[in-house]
C-alpha cells in the first residue's frame, strides 16, 4: 500500500470574535496501490489541498492517521523517495530555472556530476526550452508549472503528488503533461493527482474519489463509477431529404440540424440503430458515424455533487 489513510480529519477555526471549527476535511479513508494513477476530484472547496498537504504534514490532522510508502506521513525516508507538486508552485524570483533544479538536487543530495544533466534532461521532456536561463519572475504561469513539474521529478521519486497539474496550461501543454504522466505510470511509478479537469482525470486515472464540502460522495474505478449501459444513440447523417427528417422525427427519436449540411438524430435507449440506419439507407441518406450515449465522468461528477449520497468518507 503505498497511500492509506484512517479516518483522517483537519478542523480550521473561521471567525474572528467568536472562532468556529471549520471541517474541512471529515474522516477519510483512502487506500492508493502501488503503480495506480488516482484521481482526486471535486470543486473548489471539497477538500483536495487539504488532502495532499496532510498527507506531506504541510499542515496536521485534527484527529486520524496518514501514512505515505508504508512510513508514517512526514517520515524523512519516505519523502526522499516522493516528488511533490503544489497547486501554485512559488519558487525563488531571482533563480533561473537551471539554477532552480540545481539548488533542489543539491537539497537531495545528487551527485555534482549527475545533477546539471539530469536537470537538463527533466526541463527538456517539460518543454522548457530557452526559457530555462530566465529569472523564475519572468516565467508565465504555465511554464512555472512545467519547471514544477521538473523539480517534483528530480529526485527519481517511486509516488509523485500532483496538485492540478495541468493549471494554466494551454492545450498543447496539457496533452505534454498528460503523455508524461502515462509515461511515468509506465515506468511503475504510482501517482496521486488532484483536478477539476475531468477529461483529465476520466483519460488517465485508473481510480478515483470524489469530494464534496470535505466527505466522499463517490469513489472507486472508472469502469464501475461509469455507467455502462447504452443511454440512446447518436447517428451523423448527410443528405436527409424533407421526407426523411420527417420519416426520423418521434417514436423516441429527434432530428437536429448540424454545420455542413450534415444532421443529428438521436435514438433513446429503447431504439436499436441497426433499423434506423437501414431505414435512412432507403430514404437516400448516408451514414457519417454512429455512436452510443453513456454516461461520462462529468455526468457522475455533476450528479454526484449535486445530490450525494450518504458520506462514507471511504475510499
């Protein structure tokens, strides 16, 4: 087990003249296996900082146990063997980043004569190409975050941390961010990352939990938070003449007219396409793509938020 927790809850006093406990976070389970990629999700506020920084003892539990690579949270030996990313990474203004990764690996102990190729060698798998020798000031938000990325692999860790990746980066850097997590996964590390990116999380976790106002309301793999069976179909027809639209509209279907000519009929889930396409066939349409409506991430996600179960706080 390379992540647990036990009931691990962290209570913050809100108010000024008459403080208040603030749960945060409410007595979570979480069990993370060695080589997975997990998925932290939830909205703003759900608990997922809170998480991770308990786990590293940035800050400290009100009451429950965490414990990271079989040490207890906070142990010395553990956290040489994990790279950890924070949501808002925050480094050293005047520092470029060569300067930056060579101030880290000598902090974890590297070789002299390792260190400046092995910096080079994170920055460019990161995409940090010139930018490396200018002042860490000077840096836009995403190429901070890819230098982060950087330095959370410095030490050649087994269990990386990662607190929304993918934050401010464009496109093109999150699909480079996405394929280096698969790679890292490949290479037999495991990784927890928080997001509220789904399409990430639905395209590299294996597991995932999902918070809401510090308790779990939904958790466990993909496969089985996703709904698999088939909520309709959606055909992309060309060519649907006056008489065929009309041929396709009710008895559980609907027609929508879509950029180039093409149209969009859609079937609930009691109608097979097999017939209808047959059916569009004869009525001189053709067929541009066929496809099934099930139930994405973002649909759990949505409907889990906005009417949870009861709170387990178990993963």
């Amino acid at each position: 087990m390379v992540i647990r927790t036990e009931a691990l809850t962290k209570e913050f006093r809100a108010g000024f003249w008459k403080p208040r406990p603030y749960r945060a976070l409410d007595a979570l389970n979480l069990q993370v296996e060695q080589g997975e990629i997990f998925g932290l999700l939830g909205p703003n506020g759900a608990g997922k900082t809170t998480t991770l920084k308990l786990l590293l003892q940035l800050i400290f539990p009100t009451s429950g146990s965490a414990a990271i690579l079989g040490k207890p949270a906070g142990d010395a030996e553990a956290r040489r063997r994990l790279g950890y990313l924070p949501e808002h990474p925050y480094f050293y203004d005047y520092l470029t980043a060569e300067e930056l990764l060579e101030y880290f690996g000598r902090l974890f102990g590297i070789d002299p004569a390792a260190r400046r190729p092995r910096a080079a060698g994170l920055l460019d798998e990161g995409g940090v190409g010139a930018e490396r020798r200018q002042p860490m000031r000077k840096l836009y938000k995403g190429m901070l975050q890819r230098v982060g990325l950087a330095q959370a692999m410095l030490n050649d860790p087994s269990l990386l941390i990662l607190d929304e990746p993918m934050s401010g980066l464009d496109p093109v850097g999150r699909r480079d961010v996405r394929a280096l997590i698969a790679r890292l996964h490949n290479e037999g590390r495991t990784i927890l990352f928080s997001s509220h990116i789904l399409s990430d999380a639905e395209t590299l976790c294996s597991r995932v939990v999902i918070l809401a106002k510090g308790r779990v309301v939904g958790d466990g793999p993909l496969r089985t938070l996703l709904s698999e069976n088939v909520r309709g179909w959606e055909l992309i027809v060309s060519g649907l003449s006056d008489v065929a639209r009309a041929a396709m509209t009710g008895a559980g279907r609907t027609v929508e007219p879509l950029a180039g000519g093409n149209w969009q009929v859609t079937l609930d889930a009691a109608s097979r396409p097999e017939p209808v396409i047959a059916e569009l066939a004869s009525l001189g349409a053709s067929l541009v793509s066929a496809a099934p409506q099930v139930e994405t991430l973002e649909d759990v996600f949505v409907r889990r938020i906005a009417s949870p179960p009861d709170a387990r706080g178990t993963v």
